[in-house]
C-alpha cells in the first residue's frame, strides 16, 4: 500500500527534509584531509540534537543486517559506495565520500545523500559525482503525477549506461514518511511506461548510485553493512527526498 500524504504532512516532511539538508552541509563543511569518520557522525549528530530530530538510521536493523545501524550518517569512501559505518578510518587527499543521512521530526522521515572529493577531485571523480547528480535531477524531473516508477527507474539507468558506470537495482529509492523505508520500492534501471503510477500526495526518495568500473556487481563487507564495488572503482551516491504534486515534483531535503 502507498500512503498519499496531505498538504500538512508534506510541510511536516520538508521540515525533517530542512533539517537533514543542514545535517549534510554541516558534513561537507567540515570534512578535510585527516577527520576521522566518526568525527563527521558527530558533527551530524549535533545537528540533529540541535533540531530535536532523531536518527532513522541509528540503530536500524532490517533482517539482513548482523548488527544495528551504529550512526546518524552512512560515510562511503572510494570504492564503497553505500552503507559505509563511521569508523576510525581519517580521510586522505582526493578520497570520494559519500554521505547519506536522515532525520524524523514529529513523526515524519526525510532521507538524502551527497557524494564529493575531500581535497582535490581528479577529473574521472568529477565526471562520476556530475552523472551521478545529474542522473538524480534527470529522475526528479520525470515524477510527476500520472508518470510511472519506471519512467524514473529509465532515466537513472540511461544515464549510467551512457556513462559507461555499473549500477545495480539492489537498494534504490523507496517510499519515506511515517517510516525510513515504504513502498514503493524505486529500482535504478527499469522501462519506462511500467510499473506503479506516481500520484500526487506520494512522498519518495530517489537515490542513483553509480560504480566507474562500469560493472554492475558489488559486495557487502564482513561488518554486514558496507556496499562496494566489486571491482575496487569509485562509486557515487545522491539522493533527495521528493513529494509529487499535481504540478512540478518538490524536493523536500533543500536548504530553506
Ligand atoms: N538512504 C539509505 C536508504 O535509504 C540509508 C539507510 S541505511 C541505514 O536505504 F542503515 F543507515 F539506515
Ligand atoms: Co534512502
């Protein structure tokens, strides 16, 4: 079942949404050469006690996981791309960070993800985190009331495969509310004209993420958490929280 939300609901939702925006600057902001990664949790986590928001990642444990969630943010480097746990691990020159956090104010869920280069970017990252963001943007631009899931899914895959990046259906976006995860599930690739039709009054997040290998397959590390590629390239992440509307979908994880 997909649940339409108000009017109401949906400024509840961009007001979680504001507050993981803010969450995601601050990261951005703050990490250089040398942080450790769970430094950067702690900047997010400030952010959110400040907002009196809470984590929808801190301790999540869906059935597949050996272990809760221990972090208000997923911090991915290089080859990980999704997932990646806030350890001790101190960012280096040109490391590719990909940070993806949410945040529930009274009872509603917003949920988004950034990726860049700590330092300098060589020129294949900023062709990856350029697609990679564009694809994203390409997919919002298609969720329109009346449009179906897999007019978004067609545009996130085209662009991949344009782009010569692996990309794999596994964890894309999903519906996002009352919970982190509702239905329906957003894959990365599909056709277009398929699948459910968008409505005005759902709330979805849309979450490319791509691997410039350009193979598809990745691998979860013995931690049970963290998403590489499998063939050790970088990958990228981006992810906005949206509400369709009966006009131009609105993306609800913006900076007021
Ligand atoms: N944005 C991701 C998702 O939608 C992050 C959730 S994983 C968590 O699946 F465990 F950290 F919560
Ligand atoms: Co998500």
């Amino acid at each position: 079942m997909v649940e339409l939300k108000t009017p109401g609901e949906i400024e509840a939702m961009a007001a979680a949404g504001g507050v993981v925006a803010r969450a995601l600057a601050e990261v951005r902001g703050h990490a250089a050469v040398g942080d450790r990664l769970r430094d950067l949790d702690l900047v997010a986590r400030e952010v959110l006690r400040g907002a009196r928001a809470s984590s929808p990642f801190l301790g999540y444990q869906p059935s597949s996981a050996p272990a809760p969630y221990p972090g208000v943010v997923c911090l991915s480097v290089n080859d990980a791309v999704l997932h990646g746990i806030p350890t001790g691990y101190r960012l280096r020159e040109g490391d590719l960070l990909s940070v993806d956090c949410g945040a529930t104010l009274d009872g509603w869920t917003a949920d988004a993800a950034i990726s860049f280069c700590v330092g300098s970017t060589s020129d294949d990252d900023a062709r990856l985190l350029e697609r990679t963001e564009h694809a994203l943007h390409a997919a919002i631009a298609t969720a329109r009331d009346g449009a179906r899931i897999g007019d978004i899914s067609s545009a996130i895959g085209a662009i991949a495969r344009d782009a010569g990046y692996g990309l794999h259906t596994d964890f894309g976006g999903h519906g996002v509310g009352r919970t982190m995860h509702e239905n329906p599930h957003v894959p990365n690739d599909g056709r277009s004209g398929r699948g459910m039709r968008l409505r005005d009054g759902m709330t979805i997040a849309i979450e490319p993420w791509f691997m410039a290998g350009g193979r598809d397959a990745y691998r979860i590390d013995d931690d049970g958490w963290t998403l590489r590629s499998d063939d050790g390239s970088r990958g990228a992440h981006f992810e906005h929280t949206i509400a369709i509307t009966d006009d131009q979908p609105r993306v609800l994880t913006r900076l007021a």
